[in-house]
C-alpha cells in the first residue's frame, strides 16, 4: 500500500509458516508417496509508518528541506545497532517497516479470514508421477469461522485449520493431529488426532484429545501391544505426552 493509503502496510500472503514447514512430511519408501500437512492460509501483515515514504507537503517544501524516506536519510538505517557498553542501557530495538502489525490488514467481514478455506489440507503427493493422489481438509473449522454471525444459516464445509503438524506413516494409514483448538457441536473443546486411509485420503479414525498435537505422533510395541504417543500443548494447557494403545 502506498503512502496515500489510510491503511500503510502490506499484505503478505504465504510466509515462514506457510505451505509444508516443520515439523515436516513423511516419506513411504514402498510406494513412492510423501504425505504431508500444508498450511494455506499463512499471512504477514506489516505497518508502516508515514516517515517510511516520501511524503512531501507542497506547501512547506523547498529545495534545501526535502523530506526523504527514512532509508534515504538515515545512513545507517538497516545496519545492526552497536552493542552497548557493559553497564550501559540498553538499546530500543530497530523497528523495520512492518516490524509492527496491523491486524486488521488481514481480516474480512468482522474479523472473518481474507483467505478462502480450505485453511490447512492433508496431501499425498506420488513422486513416482509428480502427481497429487488426493487432498482433503485436516482439522475441523475454526470456531470464529463456524460461530460467525456474517455466516449464520450457511452450511459451512470442513474448511480445516491453518498450522503445521506433523504425520505418522503406517502400512494403510496416516495419523495427524489437529494444530488448533476447537469447541464443535457434540465435542469437547480440544483437538483430534485422525487417521486417513493412504490410498483414498478418507478419514476413518478421530480421537478428542485436550489440546492440540505438537509436532509428530510417534508408535511403539510394548509386550505385543502398539503404541501411539503424542504432544500435546497450547493456550493455557500445559505440556504433556499422551499414550494412545491400539486394540489388538
């Protein structure tokens, strides 16, 4: 957005968090197949001050007084700051242009999402081909999307969530658990971990756990039994490993 706009920033739509990011995908090496969480709805949303650009007001400017772009009149601007002496205060930290958000940059409709769902999708990708097998929303809709007034009386799909988890490959499946919390009708406020079938992409498994899954699931055998084992962490609950038993 440029200097005359009533909103000074800019609107970054995919960044760091974006698409396939840690904790990463799995890889089956008997098929050729790489399944994965993907995030689409990742956005930066950055201010900017009007001493940013070079603004100029007709009436006060001449030529020994122009008013320069911070970048132009600061030598130094970008360059790490000093560190101070031992003793001495420290430094405020450098505000770069869009070091400061403005959220609602990156909202719609009373505070509905800019981007359209769905949000966060579960791949599989056949790297035998180069071709996707299938896709399909993971995790279930945010509560400010399903809850929102603007939408009342639509029937809203599975639109998944945004974030990045981790999967878990087995011989027919592939577990991964929700990156948000949720409250849905019928459902404890929390997350699932889900299983799809490999071949199709259907969800054939759900398990309510209270809060979302943190990176890879993890299996085990124990005296014949097998094991899954996730983290779980978010908001104000605190940190934990859960051990799922599947039946025999």
């Amino acid at each position: 957005m440029g200097p005359n706009s009533d909103k000074l920033g800019s609107i970054n739509i995919a960044n760091t968090t974006g698409g396939v990011n840690w904790p990463g995908s799995g890889f089956d090496p008997e098929t050729g197949v790489i399944y994965t969480h993907a995030h689409n709805s990742a956005i930066t949303v950055g201010k900017y001050d009007e001493e940013e650009f070079h603004k100029i007001d007709p009436a006060q400017f001449n030529a020994k007084n122009p008013r320069l772009p911070r970048w132009e009149a600061d030598p130094n601007y970008g360059l790490p700051r000093p560190a101070p002496a031992p003793g001495a205060p420290a430094q405020p930290a450098f505000q770069f242009p869009g070091g400061a958000g403005r959220r609602a940059l990156a909202e719609g409709l009373d505070g509905l999402p800019i981007l359209k769902p769905p949000y966060g999708v579960m791949v599989a990708i056949d790297m035998n081909k180069g071709d996707i097998k299938w896709r399909v929303p993971h995790g279930d809709t945010p509560d400010a999307v399903r809850n929102s007034p603007r939408l009342k009386g639509l029937n809203i799909p599975k639109t998944g969530q945004p974030g990045n988890v981790g999967v878990l490959i087995t011989k027919t499946l592939v577990i991964a658990g929700d990156p948000q919390f949720t409250a849905p009708p019928g459902k404890e406020r929390g997350a699932s971990l889900r299983a799809y079938n490999k071949e199709t992409g259907e969800e054939v498994g759900e398990i309510r756990l209270p809060a979302p899954i943190v990176g890879h699931p993890m299996t085990y055998l124990h005296n014949g039994q097998q094991y899954i084992v996730v983290g779980v962490s978010g908001g104000n609950y605190r940190g934990e490993f859960i051990a799922l038993r599947l039946p025999q």
